[in-house]
C-alpha cells in the first residue's frame, strides 16, 4: 500500500482552489491533491471530485470529501490498518483504468458507518471498496461478490 498523506488539505499552497463544505466550512485545497473518480460512487452521480482529509492526527480515518457537492463526506479507513483477512480481487478492467501495475499503486479504502448513539456499532463496507491509485489520483468504486464480502461488515463483533 503507498503511504497515504495524512492530510490531502494545503492551506498556503500556490495552486489551490477555495471550496466551500456542510462540515468543515471553507477550505483551501491544493489542485494537485484532488482524487477523481472514474464513475461516480454509487448513488452520488453528481460527485466525481474528492479530497481526504485526516480526521485527527491521532486517528486512523479519514474524511473523503466531495468538491462537487459541500454536504456529501464518507468515513473512510484503508482497509491494509484494519486486521482482517481482506485482499479483495480486484476487477483486472478496474486496475487498468486506474492505471495500476502493481500492488504498490494501490491503496483500498473502506467507507465506514458510525452510529453516533454506539460507535462500537461501527461497520465497513468491504462489499463497495473505493480503489485509490494514490499517485495519479485517480480512484474508482467497486462492487464485489455480495456471496463473498459483506457492505455492512461489523468492525467490533460481540463477544459471546
């Protein structure tokens, strides 16, 4: 996995552009760190240009937020921090539009739900992976065998 920046986010950068977002208000965003998705995440047709910005320095996840719509931001955490078993096969048509030769160029970001009342409740979706070539700063989403992989895989499982 190539390293992810801890903050895509250049306040004071020479090519940035000012983007207005729900969450974190206006930002500063360095031209050469805008994400772009290949086709659209699944129902959010609209936004095809992204940012990840860290949540905190002390904290694993990350925000990727939307530049083209200010309300639209996922939890995200690259699926290599979580200790799970989880080396999805990734569509070869996938990788070649992504541009990416080997697993070195590629990171996998899972989106997260996080309930606010219970965050241990916290699930992944490791059904819809977002596949990040860090380097170009093209990304795109797929969708993987629902037989195999779950879109609301708990993080924390229950002991018994």
């Amino acid at each position: 996995m190539n390293a992810l920046p801890q903050d895509m986010v250049q306040p004071g950068a020479e090519q940035n552009i000012m983007v207005q977002t729900s969450r974190f208000g206006e930002i500063s965003v360095d031209e050469k760190r805008i994400i772009r998705m290949l086709s659209p995440l699944l129902g959010f047709p609209e936004s095809k240009r992204f940012i990840l910005k860290s949540h905190s320095k002390k904290s694993p996840l990350m925000w990727l937020q939307s530049l083209d719509n200010p309300d639209l931001a996922f939890v995200v955490i690259p699926a290599t921090l979580l200790n799970m078993d989880y080396q999805p096969e990734i569509p070869r048509q996938s990788l070649k539009e992504l541009m990416i030769t080997s697993d070195s160029d590629k990171d996998i970001l899972l989106i997260l739900t996080i309930p606010k009342e219970n965050p241990l409740e916290m699930t992944a979706n490791f059904l819809g992976p977002i596949v990040l070539n860090s380097q170009r700063k093209l990304a795109v989403q797929v969708v993987l065998d629902p037989h195999q992989y779950d879109p609301c895989r708990k993080l924390f499982p229950a002991k018994s």
